[in-house]
C-alpha cells in the first residue's frame, strides 16, 4: 500500500477551508488557518479555459469575485485580474496543497454538463507529490477516469439526496467503479452505512452538534464549517 494512501474517515475537514466572515471560502488564508489549527481541509476545483486546476466552488465569478464570468471561460492569466473578497487572488490547487503540507485534503473535482478533462489534470496535479490527498466528485464518469487514472491516493463518490431514489444503489455504483470510499450527505448517513457494505464515508456539510454527532455515530468524517475544528476533529468533545 502507498504511503499515499490513508483511511479517510480518521480526520475531519474544514469545508472549502477554515473560512469566517474575514477569510473568503477556498482562499489562501482560509487554508493558512486550517494548517494553524492542524485540521484537514476539502475544497473545490474546476479548470481555467487553458486547463489550470484552481480553487473555486462555483461555475460563475460572480458571488465571490463580483463578475459574471464563466470561470471555464477564464485563462489561468485572466483569472488573475479577479479577486476574492479579502483581495486576493483566486488560488491553484498547487498554492493550496502547499499551504496544507502535510495534512488532509480533499479534493472535490466540479463537473457541470459533459466532464471536461479535470480528472486528468487534477491526477497529474497530485502525481508523486505531497501526502494525504483524496479525490471525488458528484460526477460518476469523472470518479470512474479518477479510479483508472490514480492508484495510490483514495477515490470517492459524493452523494446528493435530491432525485435519490436509492441509497444502496449508490453505493453499489461506488463500489463498482472501485471507490475508496463515499461521501453521502448527512441526512442520509444512517442509510448509507447500512448500505456501504464497510466503505469508509465522509459527510458534508456538518454545521451543528447534532449532524457531529450523527457523523460520530455512523463513522462518518465530518466535513464542516461553523464548527471549531476542537469539536469537529476525532475525539473532540460536544459543547
């Protein structure tokens, strides 16, 4: 086994970074203050016009760079004339890796419409580099070329509840394309566990005592934010 490789449920993650109302979601300092406090992070990547692997939730500038543009649309160059909030640029996933040095990251791959070539580019991304670095997405077909395409660092399948009409089918499907692990939302935790059939799980998005709990309870990492990373992290005690 790969010394690449970990048990993904052992951690907790500070969902697009350990970000407040200070520190923008998926930005540097949100990631500077997650390596701070010694917990991992997940974040999200999509790909520039000329293919560059950057940190961002969402398939427009607009919400946090105040632009309408499509992102995709964007050059690795042009993307750097928008800013996040706090003003700073938006970052790469090889910034943002470096920053985490040797804590957990998940690295969730945004797929809208027909896959683009983001599992190859975020697969060479990671290729021999760095320690703990887990790869998802909602999209099979980018999890499935992710399955083929990385062999020494955990896969997983991220699950929605919208137009869900079976948990097990779920992860029947995860467990067919060789996943790692899975990643459903917590409201379905108790479902998927039944049904995972030993995979290891993180959930998302923890916000409250109770949904810790319930990750707690089904073995799940949490994926949170709002939380202290003192509560969220394994063994952490409920206020």
């Amino acid at each position: 086994m790969s010394e690449r490789f970990f048990d993904v449920s052992a951690f907790a993650y500070a969902h697009r970074g350990l970000w407040d109302a200070t520190r923008p979601e998926n930005s540097l300092a949100a990631f500077d203050a997650a390596r701070a406090a010694r917990v991992g992070v997940e974040l999200d990547v999509r790909l520039t016009a000329d293919d560059v692997p950057v940190v961002f939730h969402d398939a427009r500038l607009e919400r946090m760079c105040g632009a309408g543009a499509l992102l995709a649309d964007v050059t690795a160059e042009g993307l750097a004339r928008f800013r996040l909030p706090d003003g700073s640029p938006v970052p790469t996933l090889a910034e943002a890796l470096t920053i985490m040095g040797d804590l957990p990251v998940l690295i969730e791959l945004k797929v809208d419409g027909t896959p683009p070539e983001i599992a190859d580019r975020v697969a060479a991304a990671i290729e021999g580099v760095g320690r703990w670095y887990g790869v998802m997405s909602f999209d099979e077909r980018t999890v499935a070329r992710l399955c083929r395409l990385v062999a020494d660092r955990p896969v997983g399948l991220l699950v929605r509840t919208d137009n869900l009409p079976d948990v097990a089918t779920k992860a029947m499907t995860a467990r067919a394309l060789g996943c790692d692990y899975i990643g459903p939302h917590h409201s379905i935790l108790p479902a998927m566990q039944a049904a995972s059939c030993g995979l290891p799980m993180v959930t998302w998005t923890v916000r409250t005592p109770a949904e810790l709990e319930l990750a707690r309870e089904s073995g799940a990492a949490p994926i949170f934010e709002g939380i202290s990373p003192a509560l969220a992290m394994p063994g952490g005690t409920p206020i």
